[in-house]
C-alpha cells in the first residue's frame, strides 16, 4: 500500500501502519477475488487528506499488488468569501491557483458563503466563479501563517474579500 506522506496510518482489518514514507504491506488477501484494503482516515496526521480510503484490488495467485492512495498534504481551512460587501452564492465553485496542472484543487461554496478547502499551501490565490459573466467571478489572495486553529471546530477559520477581475 502507498499513501505519500501519510506516516502512522492504520490499515484497516490489519494490525499493520504506514511507515515513515506512507508505506504498508497487508498480508493475507485472497487470489483471484475482489479484495478492499482501506486506510483508517482518523488516524491521518492533521495536514494530509485521502481522495479515498479503499481501494479494491483483484491479485493472483502469489503475486503482490500496489494500492496507490492519493494523498493531499496542506491546510485545512473553513473560508467564508465576499464579494462587494455580500457572500459568495451558493454553489460558487472556487479554486486553488496553482502552479502544478496535475493537482486540481477545488470546492464549492456552501450557505453563507462557506468553503472548505484541504490542501492549501501556506498562501495563495482562490478563484471564484458561479456564472459566465467577468462579474461573477473573483480571486481572493489568503496567508495561513497567523490563523490559529479554532478550539471548538479544529480547524483554520478566516474570512476573506474576494476582488472583482477587471
């Protein structure tokens, strides 16, 4: 099993964890049969988030087989975003800028302008769009560094002025 940067994580129905580099064996699958091997998401470190904590894989007879665990390493951070002194709608869609094309990193706005995103660097630039016109879009500049994380929800709560792109 390999789950990057993911140490410590207990393999579920195991009595094994993931070393140092975020990888397990799980011994005792049966050939030629669906097998779901799964990590146990709670016992994730703080700052890494799994795509999906079972995987199904279908080995041979004696062979040995890889469950590739995709891992996003960052902050967690509950946003609310504003635009023009009212929230980001509902169903806004807002992403990560980033500069690696393969790592998409997006969320959709909930009530009151909310957004949780995982995976942040320690700052960056959000893009906000929820329609086709220049004014229903925006980009908000965030830096996690100071925000502490809040006691009763454990996690980073900021508020944010999202800018028109003119």
């Amino acid at each position: 099993m390999s789950a990057p940067n993911a140490p410590g994580v207990r393999v579920m129905n195991g009595n094994s964890v993931t070393d140092w580099r975020g990888y397990a064996v799980a011994p005792y699958l049966s050939s030629y049969t669906k097998n779901s091997v799964g990590l146990d998401p709670s016992t994730l470190p703080d700052d890494v988030e799994l795509a999906q904590s079972n995987i199904n894989v279908y080995p041979t007879s004696g062979a040995v087989v890889k469950a590739k665990f995709t891992t996003r390493v960052g902050y967690q951070v509950l946003m609310t975003l504003k635009h023009n002194n009212t929230v980001v709608p509902f169903g806004a869609m807002a992403s990560l800028v980033n500069n690696k094309p393969n790592e998409e990193n997006s969320a959709i706005v909930s009530d009151h302008g909310q957004v949780y995103m995982t995976g942040l660097p320690e700052s960056g630039k959000i893009f906000v769009k929820w329609g086709s016109s220049v004014s229903q879009r925006c980009t908000t500049i965030f830096n996690i560094r100071d925000l502490t994380i809040s006691p009763e929800m454990g996690l980073r709560q900021v508020t944010l002025n999202c800018l028109s792109q003119d």
